[in-house]
C-alpha cells in the first residue's frame, strides 16, 4: 500500500516539476474587481490581464516563485507562489502610488497629453512600412494546426449515458493553461502551405502542400470550413474580421474612440527597446478587445500581442476569444509575424461554469524571400484545382515536414478518432448530427442520399396538405455527376406532382456542366424579379404555413431544360440554357388567360413557351466548399452581379410568343466603419414584345409571416406586374452598435436593423390589350416604397421587423403594416 502510495505522489511530482500555474481574482481595498490589470511572472514577459471580473489564470512551463500585480493607479504587488498549482487566489490592490514623477491613468484615459496615443499615432504612420509591406514581393513557407476540445469536463459529464463504451476517450484529459479549465480533445486539422504576394499587384496565392485531419470529414471541405470560422486577419488593419463579425483593432486609426490606452512600461526585447502599452474598451458590448503590446521605440513595429475579447461583446456561442501573437527581428528593421495563437471558447452560454468547446490555432511562418517577382498569370486563381494527393500524405512526410512537433494530446487525438469511428454508439451520434448539419439521410450502401427532410411537408390553398419524397446521388462531396428528383403528393387536389433533373461536369478545370431536367408541379410564380432555370427550385411562398390572406395565385407549371455552364476565371460563369415550359392556373380563383387574336375576343388559358437563356454572373470574393458538380457556399458577404438575356421564339414546339428580356441584379455589402454593414440590391428589367401574365415581370409580394430576401413585406402577389421595372433595397444591420450605448437594453444583445425599398415599374398598351386573366394590370408607376426596422439576435435566434407602407396608401385592402420574422444561428 506505502508503495502504490509513494508511486502516486512521485508520478503527481513528476506532472508539475517545471510547471507553474496560477489562478484567482484581483480586487481592490473595497472588495470590487479590478478589470484588466497586469498580472506576470517575476522577471519574466509571461502574463495576463484580468477579465472584467478580475478574475485570471495561465500557467507555465517554467517554475516561478514570485507573482507581479500591477494596474495603473494602485500599488504594485509581489506574493509568493508555492510550486506547481496556486488556484483560488485573492490579492488586494492598495490605490495610490508612491511615484510621483509618473502620469497615472485610471478609468476613461485622456486622448490629450496621453504618450500612449502618441506612440499609437506613430504606428498608425508606419503601418504599411512594416513587416512584409516593406518589400514589393514576398514568400515564406507556412504551417497552420486547429484543434477542436470539449471542456470543462467533471465526473457527472464522464459518467454520461452517452459516453458508454466510449470511456476511453477521457484518457486525454488536459488543463489549459490559459483558463485553467480540463479540456478534452476531439479534432485536429494540419496544413502545410507556400503563401505569395505581391504588394504592388496587390495579390495573394496559397498554395497547399500537404493537409491532414483526424477523422471529421476529409480533403478540403473541412479545410475550406476551418479557414472560414479562422479567417486570415491583419493586427494592423482597422477592423479584425472573426466569425463573420468585424472587431476594432486595437491598432486602428478609430481606436481612441473605442480604447482606453496607458503606457504601461519599456524593456528590452531581443536587443531591441520597446514600450508595453495596455488597452481596454471604453464601453460594454462592443465588439473590442482588451490586452497589451510591445512595441519597438524607433521603427514603431509590433513585436509582441495579446488580444481577449471582451466578455460582453456582441457576438453568439462565442464565450472567449483569446489571441497571441510574436513576430521575430529578421534584422534591425524587420519585423515578422513568427507565431500566432487563437483560441475560442465556444458555448451556448456565457456563464463561466457552461460546458463548450475550445477551438485552438496555431500559425507558423518561417523561410522567408522577398522580392522574387512572379508572373501575373501565377497569382490566377485555380479555377476548380483538386490535388488528392495533397490530403494523402503519409506520416513520414508530416513527422519530417511539420514545423513542430505534436505534443502528447494531440498525438492522441489522431488515434482517439481512429478507435472512436468503429464504435457503433459513436457512429450513431456523429450520423444524426450530419443529417441535422446537411438535411440528407445518407444511405452509404447505395450511395444514395434522402431528401432534404425539411421538405417534406407543406401546405397551400390549391394542394392542402402536401407529402414530398426526394432523393440524390452521393458518391462523396466532389461527385463529378448528380441524378436528384422528388415526388410529391396534394391531398385537396389529389394529383402527384415530381422533379428530377441531372448534372454532368464534362471537365474539371474550368468547370463546364451540362445539366438536364424536368419539373411539373404546382408554383408561385412572381417571387423573384430575376430569373431562375433551377429546374427543382421551389419558393418558400408556395407553401403557406403561417401566410396571411389567400394563396390561391398558383400555377401549374411543366418546365424542360438543357444547360451548359463554364466558369473560365475564378467566380465569374456563363450559363447557356433552352428551355420549354407550360403554363396554366392551378386554381378557379386565378387566371392567367390572353387574347389570341385582333378582335379581342378569343381567349386562350395556357401558355406554351419556348426560351433561350443566356446568363453572365461575377461573384467577386465569393467562397465555396467543394469541387464536385454542386458546390456549397462558405457565407453570403460577397458582391453579386447577374446579367441575363432570354429570347422567346414564337413556333418552336408550339411556343406562343417572340420576345426579348433583359434582367440585371446587383447586391454589394459594405462595411461602414465600425457601424455595421450596409447590403444594397439593385434589380432592373425590360422586356421587348407582347407578353401575357404568365411572362410578365411580378413586383414580388411577400404573404408569410417571415423575412424573404428581395421581396416587398406589405405586397400581396401580383399586387404589382410590369414589363419594365428598376427595384433598389437598402439594409444596414449596426450589429448592436446602437443599443450597445442604452444601458438596460445592452445586456440583451440586441442588434439592430433598418431598411428602405422601392420600385418602379410601367406596362406598355400592348400587354395590356391582350390581358384577359381579369385581374387589373397594376404598375407602381409613381414608385412603390416602404421601410422597415427591426430588432435581431432576441434569444440569439430570433429577428423580427417592423414594415410600413411608405405609398399607394389610397388602395383598398392596402397593407399599411406588418410584423415578419425569421430564425437563424448566426455568431
């Protein structure tokens, strides 16, 4: 018994010699926390700065024995530290300094007379003379690792029923030595990359080498998936983009709007004297950070930071966001990044006890050349580039390449997934979790996907109740062919209806497709003022749960189509399409009937219509997932600019109309300072030649109680038609920004949002002439408009907007109000 107890205490000795590990809280003589004060090892640049609860813990690898507290204003602090783990620390500030000659600031810092602002300023002036702006070319080989870990793991969540069988797991159990919470592992991801640039040509290319993840999914989707959640990011920049959020910089030039900054002291560092600042925001719930730099004295260059999001700032299922960052002295003006450090804690809830997942990145850059210029047509993006062998390396190849070794845990992770992917309990976790992520129940042997499952159900006044059963090919995510269809079910009109259609990606490179389909269902036409050929598209106003008033406008439509799509230069296609379609009421209330002759008095209810389509979209900076024949889009903050032309040909397979149409489409966000973004859309349209209503253009209505992009919120369908039409919508969302500044209202983290829309519209006498559908042609000819506000992220889920009708007041019936809403997981 002695021995197993003697070999216990000298394994416990063994984990914490050389180890130091401390953790507490900072208060003052009153008792009240003392946020963002400094707290170091002794003699060492190891440290952190306490939370806006005082509250602190990191670790070391060395052993320390002496712990320094200092904030500006109070006494500096020396305790004494015993070996290993010092937890539970309470250490009081006394106020007051015996420095007289110092300027101590406390609270709100002056932007006068403050040196701190001064040495800022002069960083602001030389922030594009340092690092690899110095040079016109530059390369260097880079390795990037992101690991996934649960934490805050105790024995109630070890002794879950879900871990049965799956005990083993908890075998990688850490701490981190930042929050000092237990961790446990799950994912890890590896990349090995040669990044280029060019500063004059203004242009970036990475290259990858090699990729590597332990299980989760494979090649690049993961990948793509990581560099969107832990995009690429410039300290030097003015706003910091992370997890679709654009934070202050501390470097940034409206920064002494939004920090306080105190220069806090000045040491040597590799030879070189710096000046240590502190910063830390002026106001709650703004999306700002708190920390401190080292700072060089005559080039002005970061040589070391530190960033940790404020608790309270504006963003969702994000708990903590801790940043480091070192650049190395390559000679006596050069400073490079050498190592950056990320770390998210996420979670449901921003309570500290809360259970999430921390997401970890480690950057490492190293060989370094400059100015070793490169041909223009190097720096061109790959188009559709997929090296399989890439994701393939072996372990030989990372054990030589990587640029550090993996330590324990991670190592364990890799042979943790590994025995975890034959658990059957496991398996059934991880396959629910996809079918909620994807929509598709995936049926592996027959390679073979179900749905998508929210589908399945609908409603409207022509069908009632409606059952739809779907399905797709699913060999893997980069499938150079796709067969889909699905069948669906009316219970009031009691008719099936069904889709399919297929895509075949002839060749690679530049991404030609042929596709083909078939669609005859019942559908709201008019929602949309440009056009779609997606031959299973189905609006979301054409079922009805939870819509006001009558959706009884539906068409039945039979629509063909033969396409052909390249995309001959990174994000920019051209799409050629032929396509049939028959067009006829789905309902006795509605009718879609013309003229068939001179006199006026033949009348015909369905449309037969053959059509020409040719289409040019550019979507600058847009990124997706994928290589295959179908792709999935990374996010939605890209420009959009679509262009179209359709020629309808009278006699082709009995098509009844010559026309021409022209359709433009323009959607650009923009970052407005620290204020928020600003989403602008511009649609504008013409058609040439008689038309009946079926080919008419739709001012599209909106009769749900929910939010649809493009749509006007008090329009009942076909409230508006035109044949010539120019719509423009604005939305900012301030993202907080506003109610951030209301003090009861800022601990909900609201966001807000305002909008304005309008359209113009005109029918030529023609189409007026051969209508006989009964319903009065109506074209917003004196502007339509109207207005909204809303609220955003109520319950982190929720957004709901108020609209008023801004004209056309005078109709009867006319919606002058409206409440709509939406749902969304958004950080």
């Amino acid at each position: 018994m002695k021995t197993k107890i003697l070999i216990f205490f000298l394994f416990l000795s063994a984990t914490i010699i050389g180890q130091t590990k401390v953790g507490g809280k900072v208060v003052d003589d009153f008792g009240d926390p003392i946020a963002f004060a400094n707290v170091v090892f002794k003699n060492s640049k190891e440290g952190v700065i306490t939370d806006e609860n005082g509250s602190f813990y990191f670790e070391s690898a060395e052993n320390y024995s002496t712990l320094v507290i200092s904030f500006v204003g109070y006494q500096t602090k020396e305790i004494n530290l015993k070996p290993g783990l010092n937890k539970g620390l309470r250490i009081e500030l006394v106020y007051g300094t015996e420095l007289k000659e110092v300027i101590v600031y406390t609270g709100k810092t002056s932007k006068k007379n403050n040196p701190a602002i001064d040495i800022l300023r002069k960083i602001w002036e030389r922030r594009r003379k340092n690092g690899l702006q110095m040079f016109k070319q530059y390369q260097y080989d880079k390795y990037e690792k992101v690991e996934f870990d649960l934490n805050t793991i105790d024995s109630a969540f070890m002794n879950n029923k879900v871990f049965k069988g799956m005990e083993f797991v908890f075998d990688q159990i850490d701490t981190s030595n930042i929050t000092g919470k237990t961790f446990l592992p799950i994912f890890i991801n590896e990349t090995l990359s040669e990044m280029y640039g060019d500063n004059e040509a203004k242009k970036i290319k990475e290259i990858t080498k090699a990729n590597k993840n332990s299980g989760f999914g494979s090649g690049d989707g993961v990948n793509a998936f990581i560099k969107d959640l832990y995009a690429d990011y410039d300290i030097y920049n003015n706003y910091l983009k992370f997890f679709d959020k654009d934070f202050v910089s501390p470097l940034s030039r409206t920064g002494i709007n939004v920090y306080n900054y105190v220069l806090n002291d000045s040491m040597f560092i590799d030879d070189k004297w710096c000046y240590n600042i502190v910063y830390y925001p002026r106001r709650k719930n703004e999306l700002t950070f708190k920390g401190d730099f080292w700072v060089n004295d005559t080039t002005f260059a970061i040589k070391k930071i530190n960033l940790e999001a404020s608790k309270s700032a504006n963003i969702n299922w994000v708990k903590e966001i801790y940043i480091e960052q070192e650049y190395e002295v390559l000679n006596d003006s050069v400073f490079l990044l050498k190592r950056d450090y990320m770390m998210s804690d996420f979670s449901f809830s921003k309570k500290e006890e809360s259970k999430g997942m921390y997401g970890k990145r480690t950057t490492l850059a190293k060989n370094h050349k400059f100015d070793i210029k490169k041909e223009d047509k190097f720096y061109k993006e790959e188009v559709n580039y997929y090296d399989n062998e890439v994701y393939n390396r072996s372990n030989d190849y990372w054990a030589e390449n990587r640029f550090e070794a993996l330590n324990k845990n991670e190592e364990g992770i890799y042979k943790m997934l590994d025995t975890l992917k034959v658990v059957p309990r496991f398996k059934r976790i991880y396959n629910l979790a996809s079918i909620l992520g994807s929509g598709y129940i995936e049926i592996p042997k027959w390679h073979m996907d179900f749905g998508p499952i929210f589908s399945s159900f609908g409603y409207n006044d022509v069908e009632g109740q409606r059952l739809r059963f779907g399905g797709r090919t699913y060999f893997g995510p980069n499938d150079l062919w796709r067969v889909q269809g699905y069948t669906a079910y009316g219970f009031k009109d009691n008719k099936f209806k069904y889709g399919i259609s297929g895509k075949w990606m002839v060749e690679k490179k530049n991404r030609v497709i042929l596709s083909a389909g078939n669609r005859r269902d019942v559908e709201q036409i008019g929602v949309s003022l440009t056009s779609s050929n997606d031959v299973l598209g189905r609006s979301f106003a054409s079922s009805s749960f939870f819509s006001s008033g009558k959706n009884n406008k539906l068409t039945s439509v039979n629509f063909t189509t033969l396409g052909f799509e390249i995309e001959p230069v990174k994000n920019l296609t051209f799409q050629s399409n032929l396509s049939y379609r028959t067009l006829k009421s789905a309902s006795d209330d509605f009718s879609l009937d013309y003229y068939t002759d001179n006199t006026y008095t033949t009348t015909k209810s369905e449309i037969k219509q053959s059509e020409l389509n040719l289409v040019a979209e550019f979507t600058p900076k847009r990124r997706t997932v994928g290589y295959g024949v179908e792709r999935t889009e990374v996010d939605e903050n890209y420009a959009r600019l679509f262009f179209s032309y359709s020629q309808g040909t009278k006699g082709v397979l009995g098509s009844d109309f010559d026309y021409q149409k022209l359709q433009f489409y323009y959607r650009q966000p923009v970052l407005i300072g620290g204020f928020g973004r600003l989403f602008t859309t511009v649609e504008l349209g013409k058609t040439f030649g008689q038309v009946p209503l079926g080919l008419m253009g739709v001012i599209p209505g909106n009769q749900s109680y929910f939010i649809i992009d493009n749509t006007y919120n008090l329009l009942d369908y076909y409230d508006f038609v035109s044949d010539e039409y120019a719509s423009l919508h604005f939305e900012h969302h301030f993202n907080g920004r506003l109610f951030s500044r209301i003090p009861l209202i800022r601990k909900l983290n609201w966001r807000e949002i305002v909008g304005v829309k309008g359209v113009y519209g005109t029918v030529s006498d023609e189409n007026r002439l051969i209508n006989a559908s009964g319903l009065v042609y109506r074209a917003p000819e004196d502007v339509y408009w109207e207005y909204h506000a809303g609220v955003g992220n109520i319950f982190k889920v929720l957004r709901i907007d108020f609209a008023w009708r801004g004209s056309y007041l005078d109709i009867p019936d006319a919606n002058k109000f409206t409440v709509k809403a939406s749902f969304g997981f958004y950080f």
